[in-house]
C-alpha cells in the first residue's frame, strides 16, 4: 500500500500527496459508518484504483499528533505566532494566550516579529528578549526590506507550520516573500467579510519548495485544539505554560501557590525585581481569571 499525506479536501474528495503525485481519493465506505473523516495533515495509507491507476482509496488514516479544530487540520509540527511593531500595536496578551493554548496541546510555537522596518527606538530587543529567554525562538522579519525572511524560512524547512495572529499583521505578505508562487491576497480586510458571507474555508496545506507545508489559511487569531480546552487546564497548571516561571516557581513558601495572592511566592518577588518581565506576570494573572471565569461558567 502506498502512504501519503492529505493535503486538500474537496466534496467528499481527498487528494493525497504520495511519492507517485497527488492521487485523488475516497474514503472507504468503512470511515462513514464510524464518522470518521480524514483530516487534511492526515498521513494515510492508500491503495491504487486498478482501472485508472489515478485515483485511489484511503484505506487507514494514521495516528494523529495532535489535530486543530479552526482551521481543520491534524499534525501539525508548530504554530507561527506572527505579530507586527505597529499597525496593528503588538497585542501581547494575544501572544500569551495563543503560547499557552499551543502549549496545551504539545504545539512548539515561535514567534515572529513583523514589520521590522517600522522601528524607531530599539524597542523590540527587550520583547525578544524576554521570549528567547523563556525558551521561545524568535524571529524578527521585515517583508519590505527582507530582513529576517531567511532565519523565517529556516524555521519553517521540513516541518507543517500553521500560522496565528492579527489581521493585518503580515502573514499573507510573509508567506508571499519567502515564497511568491502562493500569491496570497494580502492588505484586506477580507478575512471578516469572507467569516460574514459563511464562506466555507477548507484548509490546504501548501508545500513550500525549501521543503516543509503551511496551512493556508493564514487569517485566524485564535487556535482551537479538540482535545484540550483552556478550562481543562487546572490553575496550579498555567505556570508551566510560562516557562520562565519556573525557577522560581519551586521556591514559593506553599506547595500548591498559584502566585496570585499567597504570601511568600518568589514568582512574585523575581516581577518585583525585574526578573521576570511585569507584563508576562500581569497576563498569567489575567489568563488565570479567563480560565477560572470559563470553568464557572461551565458548571453553573
Ligand atoms: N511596513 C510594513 N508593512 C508590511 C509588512 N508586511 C506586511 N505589511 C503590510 O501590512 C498589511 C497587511 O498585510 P497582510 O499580509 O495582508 O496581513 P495579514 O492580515 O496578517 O495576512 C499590508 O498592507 C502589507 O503591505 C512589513 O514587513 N512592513
Ligand atoms: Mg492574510
Ligand atoms: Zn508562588
């Protein structure tokens, strides 16, 4: 049997990418009666239909790594987090939320940081900073002057990438500059108006010709993972989510400290001295209220 990829879904239609071209595929009659759909990402096993020799069917969708619900992807390596210096303003309590929902799911994430032709006053060094201290790879780019498209290009060799962030902030334009053939659409607002119409968006990976796939669909602000919801995650647990966090986290005077309130947290005393970043802090107490707010709405 041969195996492969689903890169593109299309009225009941799956087209596999195999070492023999793009094959395009039925499920087996067995899938719809177990409601199981394949996913684009999936990695799939096929067996040639004898008469054509170009069309298929999916005989066995591998396991899964991990599946997206918005857009509707599985096995995904990592989540590129893009944000710009200006127009739109860094959101960075966005950026944290969308760290700790990857994080959740055993999603790696990096971080770009766009429109670095934008800067004036050096201020994005202390933000990088920050997050490639707390173990996170950043990359700072730049699609009118190209800076940083190579280190961009690096991150994403080899690996299914899927890309996050503000409308606005320059994932189409980034894609288009490392590599122009994709001619996505940029500098609209379309990404609202295509939602307000119900325009069904199918995901499709795009293969990208250094090597790697990216989910084309480089319009959301928010990941949705099936498995894991932000609620599920159990407050004591957030900190791990911040992995800066960390070493201190064992030195707080309780077992257990949520390093909110309770006296003795070192959590707190490394914000006071400046070693760990106040807005990380003050978004960890934020995330923290979301979760709690979520969960009681849950069980009220
Ligand atoms: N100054 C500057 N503008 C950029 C850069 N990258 C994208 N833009 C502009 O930002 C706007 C939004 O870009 P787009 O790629 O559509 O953003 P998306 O909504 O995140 O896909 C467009 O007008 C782009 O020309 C950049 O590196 N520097
Ligand atoms: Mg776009
Ligand atoms: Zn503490």
């Amino acid at each position: 049997m041969l195996q492969g990829r689903v890169v593109k879904g299309i009225g009941g239609f799956y087209y596999v990418r195999t070492e023999l071209g793009l094959i395009e595929c039925k499920p087996r009659g067995i899938f719809r009666k177990e409601k199981i759909s394949p996913l684009v990402g999936d990695r799939v096993k096929i067996s040639l239909i004898k008469s054509t020799g170009e069309q298929g069917v999916i005989e066995e969708i591998l396991p899964r790594e991990n599946v997206l619900i918005r857009p509707s992807v599985a096995n995904v390596d990592h989540c590129v987090i893009v944000m710009s210096l200006d127009n739109p303003k860094p959101d960075l309590l966005l950026l944290d939320r969308l760290l700790v929902m990857a994080g959740v799911s055993n999603l790696n994430s990096i971080i770009c940081i766009n429109k670095m032709d934008l800067e004036s006053s050096g201020c994005s060094t202390e933000f990088a900073e920050t997050y490639v201290s707390a173990g996170y790879r950043v990359v700072r780019t730049s699609t009118k002057t190209g800076q940083g498209l190579d280190d961009l290009k690096d991150a994403l060799k080899d690996r299914t990438s899927v890309f996050a962030g503000l409308s606005g902030v320059g994932k189409s334009s980034l894609l288009n500059s490392i590599q122009p053939q994709l001619q996505l659409r940029t500098g609209e607002i379309s990404d609202r108006l295509k939602r307000g119409r119900h325009t069904t968006r199918h995901a499709e990976l795009l293969e990208l010709s250094f090597g790697g796939m990216v989910v084309d669909t480089p319009g959301f602000s928010s990941l949705k993972l099936s498995a894991l919801k932000y609620e599920d995650i159990v407050n004591m647990d957030l900190a791990a989510y911040f992995p800066e966090f960390k070493v201190y986290s064992g030195r707080c005077r309780f077992a257990g400290c949520r390093h909110l309130k309770e006296p003795g947290c070192s959590v707190k005393s490394a914000v006071e001295k400046g070693r760990i970043a106040s807005w990380r802090y003050e978004n960890y107490t934020e995330i923290m209220g979301e979760i709690e707010e979520s969960r009681r709405r849950r069980y009220d």
